[in-house]
C-alpha cells in the first residue's frame, strides 16, 4: 500500500538558518504530494502541494519538488522565522483511492529559537 | 466564511463505552472524511463521506462508524472503546472528490480512553 516516510523530529534551528525536511513516499500510481503543517493550537492547514513530476509547489517562502525518480518531496526554506515553529506532515493522494483520502507520515516537528 | 468547527474539544471515557463526535463542515463543501492522529503520529485516514454515504474507508475496524447529514455536517461513532482509541480525531472537509487533495481541517477532538 502506500506510504510516507519523513525524517523524525524535532529539528531546532536558529532564526534564519535554512531548513530541510525529507520525505519520500511509495505509491501504485501517480500519487499528487502536499504538505500540511499543523502550528501549535491550531488545525492541519494545506502548506503547499505538487500534482505532477518535476512539479514544485510553494507558498510562504517554503518550496519542495515532485522527483518521481527518487520519489522525494523534501520541503524547503531559506531563511526560518520564530513563527514557522510548528509540525510539518508530508502526505499524498491517489485519485484511484477514496477520493481525497491522504496518507500521512508521522511528522517532523520543527522549533526555531530566537 | 465558517471553518471547520468540531466538538467536544475534550472528553473522557471508559474502556467499553461508546463516543460520539460531532463535525460542521466548512460553507460550501460537500465531503467530510475523518481522521485519527495518535499522540506523536501522522494521522490515519478512518473514512470518507460524500452526499450522505460513506465513500471509501481505512483499516479500521466496523465499531467505528458514521453519519454525513443533508446539510453535510458528520458524526464519528466508536463502539466499545479501547485504551488504544485514545488519540485526536480531525474532521476534514472538502468541495471536490480527485485528485485537490486540498482538505480543511478542523482543531479535533482529543478523546482519553481510561
């Protein structure tokens, strides 16, 4: 079946150090990939997604990349601010599934000190 | 624009006993899918419910159960509850079956089973 992996947390950085999350995935078919992040308090907001290869979704400074040939989605940013301290879930989608059922993998908590 | 509103925030109960949680979906939408988040993992898809039938469900057993109403809100019912079920349960919401993937989160109800 399909599945995510995505390194485990927490990962503390200094403000405006760069972030990397890895996360790779296995799926039947031509899975679309996202990003969800979860900041404290609050629910799963929708960060950024990639439909297709080579495909790169990004939003708020943050950007990954679709690789199906390493069937890799890392998420990335330059700069990281205080307020990007939160948990970070790669999941993905497969059409041929229930409909918008998301796989997740387990999170990567990110703290990012002054 | 109403989010997703889940409720109760909070409850206790005990082993064998049944729990009923509750979704509004967001303005607009016609699909609500459920999750469950174990402390410290990603959440796993428990099922999905579009135009008042169930529509596509995950490796959960038959004691978790559910309605989708006509103004599209959602109940989540677990029977004899187990010490495992303890997790948060997100209610998610979307417009569109495919391949979006886009799903609105509501904050989830975090259930103890003692």
């Amino acid at each position: 079946g399909d599945s995510v992996t995505q390194m485990e947390g927490p990962v503390t950085l200094s403000e405006e150090a760069c972030l990397t999350i890895n996360c790779t995935y296995t799926a039947t078919g031509y899975p679309s990939l996202f990003w969800y992040v979860q900041y404290p308090g609050e629910g799963l907001q929708l960060l950024l997604k990639a439909t297709k290869a080579d495909d790169k979704g990004s939003n708020k400074g943050f950007e990954a990349t679709y690789r199906k040939e390493t069937t890799s989605f890392h998420l990335e940013k330059g700069s990281v601010q205080v307020s990007d301290s939160a948990v970070y879930f790669c999941a993905l989608s497969e059409y041929e599934a229930a409909g918008n059922k998301l796989t997740f993998g387990g999170g990567t908590r990110v703290l990012v000190k002054p | 624009e109403t989010g997703v509103t889940q409720s109760p925030t909070h409850l206790i109960k005990t082993r064998g006993q049944q729990v009923t949680l509750r979704c509004s979906s967001q303005s607009g939408h016609n699909t609500v899918s459920w999750y469950q988040q174990a402390l410290g993992q990603g959440p796993q898809f428990i099922f999905q419910y579009y135009r008042e039938e169930e529509n596509g469900r995950g490796n959960f057993p038959p004691r978790f159960s559910g309605l989708q109403f006509p103004n599209y809100s959602s109940e989540l019912n677990v029977n004899a509850l187990e010490l495992d079920d303890s997790a948060l349960y997100l209610c998610a919401s979307s417009t569109l079956q495919g391949r979006s993937g886009e799903l609105f989160f509501g904050e989830g109800s975090r259930l103890t089973v003692l």
